[in-house]
C-alpha cells in the first residue's frame, strides 16, 4: 500500500509519524519512541530537525553517552557531505548534553523537532544559556502586544537583544496563557500541549540569519518546523510533483494554532514579508513575530522598537557578565567607570557582552579609558566563538548593517555623523544634501532601518541621532570617503545660520524657544566651533579669513545665550580661540572703531573690512567679561572672577587701548558685548566710581531711541548693583520701575525678571516687604515661563528671605524657612551659576538663629557643589561666612583664619569695582579681634567700616541680607565698646576712620 502513494503523500505521512513519535518523547515515552525516530533519522541523515529529535529522546531516555556519539556522528556527516557545520538547535542541544548531569537526565524535558523547547511550552525555543537582565516594561507590552496583533516585530539596532526579547516574550506569553488554560479546567489532549493555551501547538523559531537567498526563506521555515521535504523525488507527472515550499508550508501551518518567530528578517526583507502576509491571511490561527533592523511592512503589521537598556539594567548585564569572565567582579567597586563603559556602549547588550569579555584584561577605568578605540577593543577575541560570525565583533555587527544599505543611505549615514548630540530634520538634509541625493528619502529609510533614531515631541518636533558606536563607524565611513571638509563645512554654516538670526529672539517674545533651541543645540554649534578652528590653517587666504569669519560669528551670536545659560566656560573659552584667528585689534597703534549701527550678525558673512574689525573688538571685549583678560593674562581654570590680573601693567596697557578705541556716542558700546568699555575705562581711571561708569552707561543708552531693550538693562545694571546711600535713596527704585517698564514691552521675560528682582531688594532694604514679595514672585512666574529653573530657585530663596524678614510668627518663620529649604534643594547642582545665593540665606538664617552646626553644613555643601571652586569670589565670600559662624561660636582665633583668607581673595578681586565686600568683613574681623585680646585693633577695623560703608555708594552684593549685617555691627561693636574705655574706643575709632580700604585690611 505505501509503494503506490504519490511523493506528496508519503511526506504526510512521515510528518504524521514524526509528529507521533515526538509526542510519545515529550510524555515520557521516549525509551518507546526510539526505534521508530532512529528508523526515520536513517531514511534521511541530513534531516537536522529530525536527528535533533532522535538525540533529544536519547537524552530523555537517560542514554546521555549515546546521544554524544549520535551528536559527533551527525556533525562528522555534515562536514562531509555538505562542507557545514551542525545548525543552532543541534548546537543548542549538545551544549546542553555536555552541561547535563548523568542523574538528571533522564528528567530533563523533552524538545520537538527543530531545537529543544523550555519545560510546558511545545515547539523548538531554545533553552537559553546566559541570565535575561532587564527588559521588564517590555515583556510586559509584549504580552499584551501578542495577545491582540497577529503580527509584531520588533525593531531595532543590531546588538539590542531582539532575538533574545521575542524568546523570553514567547516563551512568557505561551507559558502564562497554558497555565490560564490549566486553572480553568483544561486538561493534556494526549499529545504534550495544554487544550486551552494560546498556541497549543507549540512556538517554533526559524532563524534566518544564515539564508542567503530571498527563495530560500519558506524552506528555511519548513525546516524550523520539521517539515521539510526529506524524500528524493524521482521522474513522475503532475500528481507527483511536489509543491511548492510556500504552499507546503501553508499546508502544515493551516489547521494548527502556534507562534511562528522569523528571526533576523532584515536581509531577507522582502521574502520574510510575503511569507508573514501568505501566512497569516491563510492561516487564521498563526501568529508571526519577527525581529527585524526594519520593518517588514506587511498590513497590520505592529512595530515594537527595541532600544538600549535601562541604566540599572545595563549595569547589571555588565555586572553579571563581567563577574562570569572574572570571578569576584562588581561593577559596583567602580560604578562611575562601569556606567561611562554602558553609556557610551549605548546600553546594548551585544556590545557590553564584549566588553565584559576584556574585563579578564582591563580594569573597568582602563577599558572606558579605551572605548575611542571600541572597533579594535572589542575585536576578534571578545565575542562567543558559537554565535554568528556578525556578533562575534562590534565591528562586524554594524558592518551587517552597511552591507545591506544602497549607496544614497551610505551616503546620508556617514555624513550624520557629523552632527554631535541628534539634530532636526532641516539641517539633516541641509548637511546632508550634496550630489543627487535624496535626503528626506534616505533618512526615512534609515530610521526604518534603525540606524538613525528618531526621537518625537521637541519644540521643533522630530529629532534624529545616531547611536555613539554608529556614529563612530560612520565617521570613520565618512573619512574613508573623501569628503570630510566638504561636510564639515556645511554643517559649521547651517548652525552659524541657525544661531545667527536666533540670536535676537533671545531677548524678546521666542524667548524661552530660542533658549531651549541652543541648549539642544550647543554641542552642535561646538563642533561648528572646532571645524573652524581645524580649518584656519587649510586652504587659501580666502578660505582662512572665511573660517576666522564664520567662528566670530558663532562666539557673537552665542556670547548673550552663554551669560543667560551661566555656560562662563564656553564664554570664556572659544572667545579666547577665536580672538587668536585673527590680529588683536586693540594693539597699538590702535584701529579706532566707526560707528555701526547695527551689529555684525545681522547679516552673514563674509563682512566688510569695518563689520571684521568690529567683531574681532567684540570677542576680545568677551574675553575681558569672562574673567581671561584682554593679552592673555590671567588665562586660568580657577578663580574665574579674573581680579588677580587687573592691576598688572600689561592688563592696564590693553584697557587703556580698549578706551581709546571707542567712544561714549558709538551706538558699539551700548549694546553686548560692547557695554564692556565702560568697565575697562572704570579699571583704567577713565570714571573715578562705579557708579560714574553705570551712569556713563545709562546716559549713553538714553541717547539712542529706539533700543529700550539697551537702556532697560543699563537701569537694572545699576539698580542692582548700586546702593545710593540715605540722600538718594529712592534712585535704585526709579531705575527698577523704568526697567521694567521698558522690558515689559520686549518680550524678555529673563531680563524683565532681573528688573523686578532689582526692584525687590529695593523695596527690601527700605523694609517694604509685601511689595518686595510680589516682585520676587512675579519674577519666579516670568523666568518659569522661560524654563531658566535655576532663577526660579534663586529668586524662591530672596522671597523665603523677605517673608522671614517680615514674619511676625512661629509659624510664619517655620512657612518662610521651609520654602527657603525648598529653593536650596531646587538649586542643588547649580552653584556656579546662582552664586549658591539660596545655600548662603539658608546657612545666614541657621546661623542667625543659634544652629551654627546645621550652618555650617550648608557651607560645606555649598563648596563641594560643582563649579563653586571657579569663582573665587563665591570662595572668598563663604570664607567670610565661616568666620562670621566662628565668631557666633567663640572661635576667634580661627574666626580670623578665616576672615584673612577672605580678605586675601576679595583683595586680589573686588579692591578696584566693589571695595564694599572687602568692608564687609571688617565686622567680624573687629569681633574676632576682641576675642583674642586685640580689642584696639576691633575699634580701628570698625571705624574704617564707618567711614567706607557710610560713603554715598555702595556696591550692593552681600554674603547676607543688609539685616543681617546691621546685627552684625550692634553686637560686633558692643564686644568692642565693652573691652575698653571710651576714650581708647574714640580714639581707635578715629585711627580707623583715616584707613584706606587696602590698610585696614591688612589690621586682620
């Protein structure tokens, strides 16, 4: 009877027997299923699904030795009759022969054909040989995902973990629906698989990494599933004829109801596709999961994006990995060094698998310290030698994925990875652009393939990057390619433009827009920074002076979103790069400047001879504004006040240059950077105060209509820094009202807060305490509004200050200091650009109020914050602070440690603009003098106090409120008074009063 069935039949038939045999295997039966399964292994000895089910019921039937010798017999075979090597599931399944215990093997749970499946759950899933870290939110949108769509792939960057996320998400999904089908009553159906389960007949892999040709994709599957054609056919007609790998396939998949996972889809694309769409519309109880770089772009189709791993989940993959190649490895004994290797490995698990492996090599520091070279660091040698040849290496892991890309997305990827930090689609293909390229096209592709990651919801809607190793593989793609400088410059000018006409926005209505542009873009406009600066040597005079051009632009047109940002170090550094591009143009003899109207980057360049000029007098006067002098003095990382050097010969020369440069009437000098003359010409001599150089400035403001932005920051200027004294006090309060006046009408919500801010302290120092209030809180309202949350913290901790000025209860002062605690916490961080102001008031009210311990510790944390070592005004300030709290604590002797130190900085920075906060500390100093028997010397320290804080002005920035230090001289003079005469004290006093500033000083 069986010689007269058709090939077609025959198939069937042994599939149905298979199907038998193996169900006998999986019920415990294996010693039963042998003879019949060897029967068919030796019909078809290439037949790898199937010799893997008769190794399996050896190893099930405890018969471990035999089915070693079977494994090696099936190997020895392929080798020789096919030149290859055993497949993933025969692989998978010796692996675990050779981990099996002799006693336990006979329990082991029993795979079908095609790899050996994990206990319950029928088909060919591979048991899995390593830990699975992470991943939990997706496994658990996984299970929801496979539930209600027919078909998801999942997407992603090769080396992101799909392959082993869709078989932790299959395998949870079979196994959480088969115990459903358990509890509500449904019982075995006598072949293994659970009546109610999802897929009862199974979850079956087919790996499609190792197919090279798209018609090869439906025999791959056949043979994942154990339905290959294994018989050879001979001469015979249409009825013998068999069909077609597809048809075959949709024959054996019709009637069953399981999970079908195409794995590794991506090279085969369309092929996959057409047999997830045949599939699925014909085999209504199939579902298909894929993983894929891109989508297969099949109707009903639900994308699943892959990325990198969680931060924690990274580390612990790095952790468990490392400690499996070096027993007794943490990666919480160097976890810095340990998160630098996750982040710039992008959190991809492939990636920090091969970076675990030279952790028998390196040290967590040493290999961070080696990842600019991540190709070779994670080279041959780093990868298992049992998986694809493509995840052996990093390098060849993104290879793969540049293989399979047309010469257009080549072209677009490597010229990506110039731009730092993402970017928006108009300067992807403004950058991009060049030759006949289609960029928009490409750039689609290229998310869809997940090479480029596009991020939705910006201000400017989508955004792309690249992944760091990407990037770094298509840098090197890009230097290969010749065209480097071609696209580096386009890139320099497409964020020279983007800066150059964003700039004015920044004071106006598209403020808090323009703000969060050039945050997100920062890094970009660097790059374009340090193009222009590798260029300056390359190339003809014309391209140098376009290069010195195009960098003078970018620090002009990013020097105001610097200062606002508290970026002092941008400032301070690419002004000092670029002023050195071109000639200084304050040598002498010196260029006079023309009058300009308009500044320099309202048009791009190139620029005239004059507009040139200008902008190179522009970044040397940013120079001088971020504390790195004019000559190169005082070109420090610390102490960035800049004070030390403004008394030197060659600093006063320069200034002196600067003056003579310009003049009061030149629109230049009302309008950043150029409002910097008038400070040069205070240092220099030119006005005999501080408040002559800010009158100076408000006068030549008010001279040109039209720029009330100008003059509404001129009155803040001086409203903020200038106490006018007893005969004048209501000056400080008019500029503040005209400045706001003024700046309402610009739309410059972060300057308008300054003026409110100026009208505030203001109204707190003549004690009107409720209006000082409104005005702080309206300017926390306006710089919210314009995302600056380090101003909200500071302008919430002088609201806390006034309304503890003005409480007139316990619980009023506990409300107060409680928000005061709260604008500390809110500014934690960002004591380099607040000053620590908040810290400062919460450290003066501990100690005001008798907690010098707590007080203390606010200062100690305020000194630890970073950026706080770069002004060493801040430092000479808190140093004063410390004294004040030893003199509460009876400490003199180190009160006065202390003050010196103070002293001794604020000397070197503040004895020629604000002499005031060098005489502020002479009152804890005359204090601590009492303390240790000096007392005469406390009474002259006060009397120079009298005579220097009593002139008509004063420069208002104190360590502390002026109530605070009101305090201070009742109880520091009482301490005096008390330890002598009255006609010492009247005649120390006196002494004290006919000291300079620099000569009472030197008393401490």
């Amino acid at each position: 009877m069986t010689s007269t069935r058709s090939p077609y039949a025959r198939q069937r038939h042994t599939e149905a027997r298979r199907d038998r045999l193996t169900a006998d295997v999986r019920l415990g039966r294996a010693e039963r299923a042998l003879p019949g399964l060897a029967a068919l292994a030796a019909e078809a000895p290439l037949d790898e699904p199937l010799q893997a089910a008769r190794i399996t019921a050896l190893r099930s039937a405890g018969r471990r030795a035999e089915a070693l010798q079977a494994y090696e017999e099936v190997r020895a075979l392929l080798a020789d009759r096919l030149g290859t090597g055993p497949g993933r599931e025969l692989r998978d399944l010796h692996a675990r022969l050779l981990l099996d215990d002799e006693t336990d093997a006979r329990n082991a749970a029993a795979p079908v054909p095609g790899g050996a499946a994990p206990i319950g759950v029928p088909g060919n899933l591979p048991a899995r040989l390593t830990s699975f870290v992470g991943r939990e939110p997706e496994l658990e949108a996984l299970r929801v995902e496979l539930r209600a769509h027919r078909l998801t792939t999942l997407t992603g960057p090769g080396g992101a973990g799909k392959t082993r996320l869709a078989f932790e998400a299959a395998e949870d999904v079979a196994r959480t629906d088969g115990d459903r089908g358990d509890e509500d009553g449904g019982g075995d159906r006598g072949d293994g698989a659970r009546a109610d389960g999802r897929w009862p007949d199974g979850v079956w892999v087919a790996e499609l990494a190792s197919v090279r040709e798209p018609g090869d994709v439906a025999e791959a599957v056949l043979t994942a599933l154990g339905a290959r054609e294994t018989a050879v056919l001979g001469p015979g007609g249409a009825e013998g004829a068999a069909p077609r790998p597809l048809d075959r396939l949709v024959e054996h998949c019709g009637s069953r109801r399981l999970l079908l996972v195409l794995d590794n889809c991506e090279h085969v694309i369309g092929a996959a596709a057409e047999l997830a769409e045949t599939i699925l519309t014909r085999c209504l109880h199939v579902t298909v999961l894929a993983t894929s770089r891109e989508p297969l772009g099949v109707r009903g189709e639900f994308l699943y994006g892959v990325g990198p791993l969680a931060r924690s989940a990274a580390l612990r993959l790095l952790g468990e990995r490392g400690a499996a190649a070096r027993p007794g490895f943490r990666a919480d004994e160097d976890e810095l060094a340990c998160e630098e290797i996750c982040r710039r490995l992008d959190g991809l698990p492939l990636a920090l698998e091969l970076a675990a492996a030279r952790l028998r090599l390196l040290t967590p520091r040493q290999l961070a310290d080696r990842l600019d070279d991540r190709f070779r660091l994670l080279g041959a040698g780093s990868g298992s030698r049992t998986v694809l040849p493509r995840q052996q290496t990093l390098r060849a892991v993104v290879d793969w994925s540049w293989e399979l890309l047309s010469e257009t997305e080549r072209a677009v990827l490597r010229r990506l990875s110039v731009f730092v930090g993402g970017c928006a689609p108009g300067e992807a293909e403004e950058v991009c652009a060049g030759g006949d390229v289609p960029v928009f096209d490409a750039l689609a592709s290229l998310v869809d393939k997940s090479l480029l990651v596009a991020v939705p919801g910006g201000p400017d809607g989508m955004r792309y990057r690249l992944l760091e190793t990407v990037a770094e593989y298509a840098a090197g793609r890009l230097s290969e390619s010749g065209e480097v400088k071609a696209v580096e410059l386009r890139h320099l000018r497409a964020y020279r433009e983007l800066v150059r006409l964003g700039e004015p926005e920044l004071r106006g209505p598209q403020q808090a827009y323009r703000l969060a542009q050039f945050e997100r873009e920062h890094d970009n406009v660097r790059a374009a920074l340090r193009t222009a600066l590798r260029h300056k040597d390359r190339g003809e005079q014309e391209d140098v002076r376009e290069r010195e051009q195009d960098a003078l632009c970018l620090v002009l047109s990013m020097s105001w979103f610097w200062q606002l940002r508290g970026h002092q170090r941008d400032a301070r550094d690419w002004s000092r790069a670029v002023a050195e591009l071109g000639p200084d143009p304050f040598e002498a003899p010196v260029r006079r400047a023309v009058p300009l109207a308009d500044p320099c980057t309202d048009l791009p360049p190139p620029w005239s001879d004059e507009q040139v000029w200008e902008a190179r007098r522009g970044v040397r006067l940013l120079r001088f504004a971020s504390g790195t002098g004019t000559d190169g003095e005082g070109d420090g990382d610390e102490g960035g006040g800049g004070g030390e050097f403004w008394g030197s010969a060659g600093t006063r020369a320069h200034l002196s240059r600067i003056v003579a440069a310009y003049r009061a009437d030149l629109p230049q000098v009302c309008r950043q950077p150029g409002v910097m003359w008038f400070f040069a010409g205070l240092i220099v001599g030119e006005w005999r105060s501080m408040g002559e150089a800010l009158d100076a400035m408000v006068a030549a403001c008010r001279a040109r209509p039209g720029r009330g932005w100008d003059l509404g920051l001129a009155l803040t200027l001086r409203g903020r820094m200038l106490d006018t004294g007893p005969d004048n006090e209501d000056r400080a309060a008019r500029d503040a009202d005209e400045a706001v006046s003024l700046l309402e009408g610009t739309g410059d919500l972060v300057i308008l807060a300054e003026s409110l801010s100026a009208r505030g302290e203001s109204y707190e120092r003549r004690g009107r305490y409720e209006e000082a209030a409104a005005d702080f809180e309206r300017a926390m309202e306006s710089c919210a509004r314009s995302a600056m949350p380090t101003q909200v913290s500071l302008f919430k901790a002088r609201l806390a200050s006034v309304r503890l000025e003005a409480a007139t209860g316990s619980k009023e002062e506990e409300e107060a200091e409680m928000l005061l605690r709260e604008a500390v916490e809110e500014s934690r961080g960002h004591a380099g650009r607040t000053g620590g102001t908040a810290r400062l008031l919460l450290a003066g009210r501990y100690g005001r109020t008798g907690r010098t311990a707590l007080a203390r510790k606010e200062l100690t944390t305020l000194e630890e914050e970073p950026g706080f070592r770069e002004h060493a005004l801040q430092i000479g300030l808190t140093a004063g602070l410390h004294g004040w709290l030893d003199c509460l604590d009876t400490e003199y002797e180190r009160a006065l440690g202390h003050l010196r130190e103070s002293v001794g900085l604020l000397d070197s920075l503040a004895r020629l603009v604000a002499p005031q906060l060098i005489v502020s500390q002479f009152l804890c100093a005359a204090w601590a003098k009492t303390g240790t028997g000096e007392t005469a010397d406390g009474a002259r320290l006060l009397g120079a106090y009298g005579r220097h804080t009593g002139r008509a002005e004063r420069f208002l920035f104190h360590p502390y409120p002026a109530g605070y230090e009101r305090e201070i001289r009742r109880r520091a003079e009482a301490q005096v008074r008390a330890g002598l005469d009255e006609e010492t004290w009247a005649r120390a006093y006196a002494e004290g009063g006919g000291l300079s500033v620099r000569e009472a000083a030197a008393l401490i």
